[in-house]
C-alpha cells in the first residue's frame, strides 16, 4: 500500500492502490479520533457528546477522502 505514494490513476491497478490508500488513511484517522474520544470520556462514554467535542478539518486533501 505504501510502495507508491501517489499512483497514477491511469491503470485499474494504480486505481485500486489509490483506493486502498485512501480507505487506510480514513479507517486509521477515524479509529483514532473515536479512540481518543472514548479515552478522554473515562467510564462512561456519552456519545450524545461526539458531535460536539469532535471536528475534522481537511485542508489540501483529496476529495475522495
């Protein structure tokens, strides 16, 4: 997945890089956002409260992502 920083979107397979790429980063970002969540919530996690608590701010990124 890491063979190629940015490949090329010409071939299927550069394609399916990209989006495994792509999917790697999302599923690690937001694993790591509701992690970080739940850890600073201690015992009882009020998930009422994500929304509030939480942003994502995505500057020079894909749009895909």
């Amino acid at each position: 997945i890491c063979y190629i920083l940015y490949p090329g979107d010409e071939s299927v397979e550069g394609k399916i890089l990209r989006l495994k790429q792509q999917y790697t980063l999302c599923s690690a970002s937001l694993q790591d956002i509701i992690a970080r969540f739940e850890r600073r919530s201690g015992d009882v996690v009020n998930w009422e409260e994500f929304p509030s608590k939480v942003a994502v701010q995505m500057n020079d990124t894909h749009p895909t992502l």
